[in-house]
C-alpha cells in the first residue's frame, strides 16, 4: 500500500485544540482532513461514517458500503501527509469498546487501500479526569449514568470498582488505561505505527515535543518559537475545576431588547458570564476539587497500567504525576 493516513485520535483534554491549530493547519506538508479549530471542519459525510465507526453498536451492511464509498472519495493529496485529528475516537464511551473502534478504522481503510500510523496525545489520569468531567458533564450523566451528574460519585464509584456490574461504566473508566490502549494499537496496527506523546512533555519542552511528533509523520518541525496559549482551558479557581458549558445561554434569548445590539464579542462575553454564575451555583455542592484522598483513588486504579506504560515508554511517569 503507498497510500498512508496519519490519525491523531485524542485524548481529549491533551492540547488536543492547541495541536490542532498551531501544528497540524498550520504547515504546507499537511493535508489534514480532520479538525483544525472546531468539529464543522470535517465534512459532513466524513463525520457520519465517524459517527458510526464510535457510537453504533452495529454498523449495517449498506451503511459499510456508505463507509467504503466515503473514504474512497477522500481527498487524499498523494505528496503531502494525510492526516485526521480527531479525539471523538478517544472521548469517554460507553457501548463501543476501544478495541472495536480501531479495529474498525483498520478494516475500513485498509480494504479502501491505506495503511495506518496513528499517535495517541495523552496526559496523567490524575489531571485529565477532572478536566474532562468539568468539561463535558452531559458525557458522563446523560450518556453515562445518573449517578454521574455528581462528580463525588464518578469517584465514588472508581473507589468501589468491583461492585459496579454494569459493563458499560467499566468501559468508560477503562478508556483511561493507556498501556492497555497501547498493547490493543500494536496488535492492530504494528509498533512501528503506534507514538505516544505526552501532555506533560508538552508544558516542559514544547519544541521537543513538536521534533518528536514531526519526526514521526516524517516532516520538519516548522514551529520554532513556540508560545503556548491554551485553547478550551478548563476554568480553574485555586485547585478547583469550574464546570463548563459552551451550550448554556447560546441563543441569549431571554437578553432585554436594548441589549441585543451589543457587539458580538460583548454577548459572548456576557453569555459566559452569565453561563459561569449559574453552573457555579448549580453545583456548588459537588465541586470538582481533587483532594489527597481523591488523587489516591484515582492513581491507584491507573498505578499497575501506568507502571507498564513507563515501562514501555522508558519514561519516569510517576514524576509526571501517573
């Protein structure tokens, strides 16, 4: 096959949008077919057969022909590096195991004609988790469980793993084992196909990071001086994650009407505001702030996977906090 297809699937809350924007759209070399600043980059048809190869449980005869049709009318730029970044493959899930997402992937392109190498962005349980349920809460109680509209449950929970029954919410704290996500990659792709990279190594030596993921997809490091402005940061108040909910409020359509010829940045500007009042009221009881006791349920779930991991890695990652 000479028809290669980097994918970068995630994980979320890694400086997924910070890669994305600064690295991956911004050099000649890269045709990235995926995301650059927000999800509506993808085409439409492309995030269907996304879509299917992340949520259904099934995927239909026809709609696998759909799949096969859209990839085959790609548009894939023989003497460029062909990309897709999307971290939906790695968002926390609970009916479709990883395992079946890749090897999905797999069997798509590969009977389309393309080999696969893929790098995984990831970042310490310990940190990575807070962010995201901050982030996106409807992930983890609509999707999820009841239950875990309360983020003292989601770790209550972790806390008493082996009296949870429903394989779903297993899954979805599995999503986080790394090493495990590591050995399912080279078994399907091969381990000269597989990087990791870590947040971590991203805040302490960006251009490092940078040389190491460019080296990889095979092109030069174009970014020198690197200033790393954070995109889609969690809010933060001392060591307390602040909900967020980019959805709240859009349409401001309770806003009086001598209000409504504000500039565009003052709405948005008021609209988060008003979005930030109402979350840190709707949960002041449930604050996501990680204490000692909190921090220690949660590594010692990830400690034997992440052991394994810096094995592998040859990395100290419990001095990156795993």
């Amino acid at each position: 096959m000479d028809k290669i297809i980097y994918i970068h699937p995630g994980f979320p809350k890694t400086a997924t949008s910070f890669i994305q924007r600064n690295f991956l759209s911004t050099n000649q070399m890269i045709n990235n077919l995926g995301k650059k600043k927000s999800q509506s980059d993808i085409k439409k048809d492309l995030m269907k057969v996304f879509l299917r190869i992340v949520k259904q449980k099934e995927i239909k005869e026809d709609e696998y022909l759909e799949n096969k049709k859209i990839i085959n009318s790609i548009n894939y730029i023989p003497n460029k590096i062909n990309l897709i970044s999307y971290e939906g493959f790695t968002q926390t899930n609970y009916d479709v195991s990883a395992k079946k997402i890749f090897k999905r992937i797999k069997k798509l392109f590969y009977e389309c004609g393309y080999e696969i190498k893929i790098f995984v962005t990831i970042r310490s349980q310990v940190t990575i988790i807070p962010s995201h349920f901050a982030n996106n809460p409807k992930v983890y109680g609509k999707r999820g469980t009841p239950r875990w509209k309360n983020f003292k449950y989601f770790l209550s929970d972790l806390e008493n793993i082996n009296k949870i029954k429903d394989i779903r919410l297993l899954t979805a704290y599995d999503r986080y084992k790394y090493f495990n996500l590591l050995k399912t990659l080279i078994e399907i792709f091969s381990e000269q196909n597989i990087k990791f990279l870590l947040h971590e190594d991203l805040h302490k030596n960006p251009k490092k990071f940078f040389d190491e993921l460019a080296k990889f997809i095979k092109i030069e490091n174009h970014i020198s001086n690197i200033n790393l402005n954070p995109v889609n940061v969690t809010r933060k108040k001392g060591d307390e994650y602040k909900r967020i909910n980019k959805y709240h409020f859009k349409n401001l359509k309770f806003i009086p009407k001598v209000l409504k010829n504000l500039k565009p940045s003052y709405k948005e500007y008021l609209r988060k505001f008003l979005t930030n009042i109402f979350l840190d009221f709707k949960y002041y009881f449930d604050p996501i702030k990680i204490s000692p006791s909190q921090k220690k349920i949660i590594s010692n779930y990830y400690k034997e996977d992440n052991e394994l991991l810096g094995q592998f890695l040859k990395k100290d990652l419990k001095s990156l906090g795993y």
